[in-house]
C-alpha cells in the first residue's frame, strides 16, 4: 500500500473519532459508518470546488453518485481518530473520478479506500449534465496538482470517467 507520508499530502476534507454507536456485533466499526464518514468527506471536498447547498439551491443543480468501490484494509474501534484524505483521479464534461483514503490517526495505519464516479445534476431534469466551467476550473487544478504526485492510486480497474 501507499506510505502514510504521502497519503497525508493530500486535503483532508473530514475527521471523526469513533462512538459506541458506530460498532457492530464484533466490536469495530460497523460498514455504513464508513460510508456516512466518507460521505461527509464527499461533501465537503465538493462544497470546496463551488457545489455546495447554496450552489444547488441557486442553480438548480446537484451531483449523483454512480459508483462506489470500497476496501477494508484494517479495524476501526471505538474511541479511534479517522481523518479523510482526498485524490482527484480524472475528470470528463460530467463526471468526476476520485478517490478517498481513511487514515487511522491512533494507530497510523490506512483503514479503508474509497474509490467513487459521481457526476454533475440538472435537478430540474434530474438528469446528469456538464460541470459549469468555473466548477470544471476547479476541479482540473485539484486533478493537475494529484497528477503530479509520486504514486499511483490503487484504483481497482473497473471505474471510468
């Protein structure tokens, strides 16, 4: 796996320290607490690049998910500190490639990847549609700096922008 060192290059966009809710029957973090911690980091890496509430509000517009790929690399457990790295892998006129890393800060080792295609939304149509140009500016600055980095993202092959 990638060293922690250069994951940590990269925004981080949420933290959470793990409740007594997030658990499961075997004492870790149970898997739709990945998915909401990772989601809250979706979130505020798009609200960073123009899509946030108010954009949506205004413009009538939105973002969908369309694919979701998800590794377990190590436990989660209660009273641990998880932040949430993200990486831009690519981008087309309506669809955006990217890629979360939960680091595990109590015990310094990667806990999960997610790997994700989302897209642009007309919420008017509720269809997709293209990233306006001063989104998609955003966006092919954050995917130009992550395209430079030393190391490729272990992308699991299937998603496409």
């Amino acid at each position: 796996m990638i060293p922690l060192e250069q994951i940590n290059e990269l925004p981080k966009y949420h933290r959470a320290t793990i409740i007594p809710d997030y658990l499961d029957a075997m004492g870790h973090m149970n898997i739709r607490w990945y998915m909401a911690i990772f989601d809250d980091a979706a979130w505020k890496f798009f609200a960073t690049i123009g899509m946030d509430i108010d954009y949506y509000q205004q413009e009538q517009a939105g973002g969908f998910a369309l694919q979701h790929f998800i590794r377990y690399l190590a436990e989660v457990r209660l009273g641990e500190t998880v932040v949430v790295h993200t990486r831009v892998l690519g981008r087309s006129s309506k669809r955006v490639h990217f890629m979360l890393f939960m680091v595990n800060e109590t015990t310094g080792v990667l806990a999960a990847t997610l790997e994700a295609l989302g897209s642009h939304a007309d919420m008017r149509v509720r269809r997709t549609s293209p990233y306006p140009p001063l989104i998609a500016k955003q966006i092919d600055t954050i995917l130009r700096a992550h395209s430079n980095l030393s190391w490729d993202a272990p992308v699991c092959g299937v998603i496409q922008p």
